[in-house]
C-alpha cells in the first residue's frame, strides 16, 4: 500500500483511498474549520478591537502608497519577460499569485493541505508562500485541493542562497526537526554570519529566486567533511497561517 | 437496534468526526500538545468492541488518518491496529471500566503507538519527536476520559 501510495504521489497525485477519505471527511471538516475560525476571529474582536481598528488603519494607508510600486514592479517584470523572450530564455517562474486558504495543518507530518488544486492550474513542485516568505512546496495535487510540503520537512529539498554576499554562496535548503532548516554550502569557507538572511536561489523551472526563507541563527563549519552548514529560523510561523499564495 | 448494529453505528460516525476534526484542528493547534483524535477514537472504541473489532476499527482510523495527513498509510494503519489490540489486552485485565482507567490506559496506548510510528516513519528529529510523543498522549488520555464517560451512556448504560 506504502509504495502504491508513494508511485502515486511522485507523480503529483494521490492515491483513490486517499482521494475517497478526503473527499468524505472535506464537508464536515470544513465546516468545523470554519467554526473555528469564526470562533477565533469573534473572540479576536472583542479582545482587541480598538488595536484592530487602528491597525486596519494603518494597513489602508500602507496599501494605498504600494499601489504605486506594485504598479511598477509589474511593469518592470513585464519587461524583464519580453527581453527573456527575445533572447529566448522563457519566463521566469512565480510571476503569477494564487490566492488560497490553508484547509488542513499537520505539524507532526510536516504538511499543510489548501483549497485550491489542478482546476486553477496548480502543479506538483510549485512553491508556496506567505506574504513574508517561503512555507513550503505542492507535493500531490487532486481537482480542488492540493497538499504541501512545508520547508520544515525532512523530505524537502531546496536551493538556497544567502543574501547580500558576493560572490553568492549557494546550496540547498532542507528541513531539519519539524521546525528549523538547514543551508548546506559546499565551501567550507563560505562568509555566512548569523543574522544573515536566506532566500530561494532559483535555480530551477517552478521556483523564483528571491522568496525569503529566513534568518541564519548558527554556524556549523565542517572543514573535513569541506561544507558549512548553517542553521536557518524560518521566517514564516506555519503554525499561524491562514491563508497562503502558490506561486505559479 | 440491537447491540452489535449500534456499536457499528456509533464507531461509524465517531470515527467520522474525529476525522473530520483531525482534518480541521490542525490550525487551531500550535503546540507539542496537539491531540490524535484517531487515536482517541481508537482507543476509546476498543473498550467496547470485540478483540477484531477493536483492530479493525483502529486500522481503519489509522488509514483515514494518514489519507488525510497524507502520510504513509501502511505504518498509520498498522500502529493504529497495534494500538486496537493493546486495548482489548489491557481490556482484559479485568480492571474497573471508568473514565479514569479509559484515559490512563488511552494515555499508555497513544504513547507506544505514536513511539513505534516514530521509528518505522519519522518525520522530524527524535528528540522534537519524542517530546511531542510524550505531549500527545497526556492529552489523548485527557480528551479519552468525557469521551469514554459518553460512550458508556450510549453503549452500555446498564453497567454504567
């Protein structure tokens, strides 16, 4: 049943139990999902009204003055990809946000499941992400849902890149214990600092360079083994997330 | 209705709920003391049905379980069928059946099934791991107590 489910499942897809089960118990769990964070956003109100309001406020006045730089990042970006064409090198991934609720959390397992799927053009391997950084990357992908591996995972690999160094030093990014990640450099005499910042380092089809992933907290040098491994605090706290973006 | 026909009922759309909350508690739940209501149905469920009963209905959580999860589901239904059978062994050690012993022997069950899931599938580091283990088996045992106090009512009000 394992490898049946794990043929499944690196194909991008999931298996007819777990499409059954999911498809059964979805009504009712989302119903009780939505219990909850009614629940949560009433109590939220009361508590906190006044605090609310006034970030509600700010964030208004926030958006309106980014209106003006959202408007020129994407015609910058519609530049960047017509001079790619020309010089045929394709568009660059991630271009395109969509918008999505997180329907499930499994923090044991290191997995969020999301409301959307293969109807809004989801594919296996694109990344996920919050509007502060990288939450993980689409594992299986069903008609209207879809599951995600969350960068805390053992199982996920990434490459990586530390920010604001020259030459960029590049490696991969894995999941260590269910809640910090691991940036593997190949140089042992990589220049990395704690409080350095990580991001995706794009060098593949589905995900951009740029998505933050988080702060570098230690540095572990391994000279005999020729690597500096360096310990990453995600950014993103996946526990509190509701709603997410899959970058297409 | 006879007993038999509302045991299954009753194990049917309990375990249904519990999946359905398995399913949706997650955002709720930011800590090592997260519940596994599957569990919990597992092993509450185990107290009043047959030795095969009790396995069969913790296999069936387990693969519900880890469909939704997206885990492996041979492991989940596996230590779920262990965990139905370690019921029925402490079940038939003749202890008094009240809510107190369903949430220690619930408690116990959760924390060998959750360990040895540890060791044949896991999916974080040991030490993250085991604390969570450990976590989530208080809770298990919390939760297993109103909810064995309920099913009693239900199934077995005559030596309640």
């Amino acid at each position: 049943m394992g490898q049946w489910q794990n043929s499944q499942r690196n194909a991008g897809r999931v298996d007819p139990v777990t499409n059954v089960t999911r498809s059964l118990v979805s009504p009712l769990a989302n119903g009780f999902s939505a219990l909850n964070f009614r629940a949560a956003d009433l109590y939220s109100g009361f508590v906190r009204a006044p605090a609310l309001t006034e970030e509600n406020r700010r964030l208004k006045d926030l958006a309106q003055s980014a209106e003006f730089y959202t408007e020129q990042v994407d015609r910058l970006n519609r530049q960047i990809n017509e001079l790619r064409l020309l010089t045929q090198l394709g568009p660059l991934p991630g271009r395109e946000r969509l918008a999505t609720d997180i329907i499930g959390y499994f923090p044991r397992e290191n997995r969020i499941t999301l409301s959307i799927g293969e109807r809004s053009g989801v594919k296996k391997g694109m990344p996920v992400e919050s509007g502060r950084g990288l939450v993980g990357i689409i594992e299986t992908v069903e008609a209207n849902r879809c599951q995600a591996l969350l960068i805390t995972s053992r199982g996920l690999t990434v490459g990586g890149m530390v920010l604001n160094r020259n030459p960029a030093q590049v490696g991969f990014i894995r999941g260590q214990d269910g809640m910090s990640v691991v940036l593997s450099l190949q140089d042992p005499k990589s220049p990395v600092e704690v409080g350095d910042t990580v991001i995706t380092s794009g060098f593949g089809d589905l995900i951009p360079r740029g998505v933050i992933v988080g702060k570098v907290v230690q540095v572990i040098p391994s000279e005999e083994f020729g690597t500096v491994r360096a310990i990453v605090d995600p950014v993103v706290n996946l526990g509190a997330l509701k709603e997410v973006f899959i970058l297409k | 209705m006879n007993a038999s026909s509302s045991k299954f009922l009753a194990a049917t759309i309990l375990i249904y709920v519990c999946a359905a909350i398995t399913q949706s508690i997650g955002t709720a739940v930011q800590s090592l003391f997260v519940p596994d209501f599957m569990l919990i149905a597992t092993c509450c469920l185990g107290m009043f049905l047959s030795r095969t009963g009790s396995m069969a209905a913790g296999a069936t959580c387990g693969i519900l379980e880890g469909a939704m999860i997206g885990a492996n589901l041979t492991w989940y239904g596996l230590t779920r069928l262990l965990a139905g059978w370690l019921v029925t062994i402490f079940k038939s050690m003749e202890m008094e059946s009240n809510a107190l012993i369903a949430g220690v022997i619930t408690a116990i069950v959760s924390f060998i099934s959750q360990l040895l899931l540890l060791f044949v599938a896991p999916s974080a580091a040991i030490g993250v791991s085991f604390l969570a283990t450990i976590g989530t088996a208080l809770v298990n045992g919390v939760l297993a107590a109103p909810l064995f106090a309920l099913l009693k009512r239900l199934l077995d009000p005559v030596n309640r």
